[in-house]
C-alpha cells in the first residue's frame, strides 16, 4: 500500500509550495510578456483550438472506452473507462478545492499589462485544463501501455498546458501544478482500481482466507 502514498504525498507537500512561491511569480509574468510579444494570429487560433480539446477529450476517453465495451461486450474496456473516469474526476476534486484555497488572481488580474486571449473564471492556480489533459494522457498510457500511445497523448497534453501560458492565463506555476495534480491522480486511481480488483480474485480463490 505505501507505493500508493507517493502522488498523494508529492501533492501535499509541492502544492503549498508551489502555491506559495506563486504569489509573487515575477518570473512567470515576465515569461508571460514575452509570449504576448510573439503572438501571431494563426499561433494565437491554434492554440485556441488546443485550450478548448482539453474537456471535449477528456470526457471522450472514457466515453469511447465504454462505448466499445458494450459494443463488443468487453468488460476490460468498461474497467478502462472507469480508470480513466475516475482519475479525471479525481484530479477535477483536487484541482478546484485548490483553487478554492488558493484563490489567486489571473495573470491578466495581477498585471493589466498582460492580455489574456480567453475569459477565465474562478482563481489561477493550479491549471484545470493542464489537470484534466494529464490525467487522460496519464490513464491512457497505463491502459495501453504503448509508446506510441503515451507520445501523442503527452504530447496532446504539453500543449494543452502551454496554450494556456500563451493565451495569458496562467502562470507557470500553474500549468506545473495542474500537469502533476492530473498525472498523480490517474495514476493512483489506475493503481487502486488494480490493487482492488487482485484483491477481488484473491478472495474468491480463497474464500476461506
């Protein structure tokens, strides 16, 4: 069981941290300044376009796994929809109770200099889209546990996380936060469900036990 203590732990002790260290980030509004000054119309529509793939994807991973289960009648399929469900749910409940406490200002808030490019409700901190992207692209790996899954699924979710520093609004921080919070929760929701279902087994091989 201690194996599945390690996401929560790093959680607990990087996002006060980090939540702390992002108050003052001068550092990322400075790297946000220089985004802004390269904008582009054709980078500035394509990375609308990656922002807004986040929850369409996210909520289409498990949906697609279920429809197939069925479809086939593959109860290994439905289980991988509820892994990938549960680990996006989980990061969700992280995420937003986070940004309940932290309660940080966006960028744009902070600095009226910055521009952000898409409206942005509820505190900055962490990314809620970096948080749901990792966790599908997390779950999608340890479901498949194919290389050639793993690339564009991670890929898919780098840019996520960085179309939101270049629309302005997030920091860094954020994104960093937001890509750990999703992965650790996808994989501590794959682990769980795993270690459930051999415990499962175990007991009915062994009834008696």
């Amino acid at each position: 069981m201690k194996k599945f203590l390690y996401p929560v732990i790093a959680i607990a002790i990087l996002i006060p941290g980090t939540s702390a260290f992002s108050q003052n980030d001068y550092a990322g509004l400075t790297y946000l300044h220089k985004l802004q000054d390269k904008r582009t119309d054709s980078k500035t529509s394509f990375y609308k376009l990656m922002s807004g793939t986040a929850t369409p994807v996210s909520l289409a991973t498990p949906f697609s796994y279920w429809v197939a289960g069925m479809i086939t009648k593959n109860n290994t399929l439905k289980k991988n929809a509820l892994y990938a469900l549960e680990g996006l749910a989980c990061s969700q409940v992280l995420t937003f109770g986070i940004k309940a406490i932290s309660n940080k200002p966006r960028p744009h808030e902070a600095d009226p200099t910055l521009i952000a490019l898409k409206n942005a409700k509820n505190s900055s901190f962490p990314s809620g889209h970096t948080s749901e992207a990792f966790a599908t692209a997390t779950s999608l790996t340890l479901i498949t546990h194919k290389w050639y899954v793993a690339v564009p699924a991670y890929t898919w979710a780098g840019l996520v996380g960085y179309s939101r520093l270049y629309l302005g609004v997030h920091y860094p921080v954020d994104v960093f936060a937001g890509a750990l919070i999703g992965g650790a929760s996808a994989w501590l929701s794959y682990k769980l469900n795993k270690w459930m279902h051999h415990s499962k087994k175990e007991k009915q091989k062994n009834p008696k036990s």
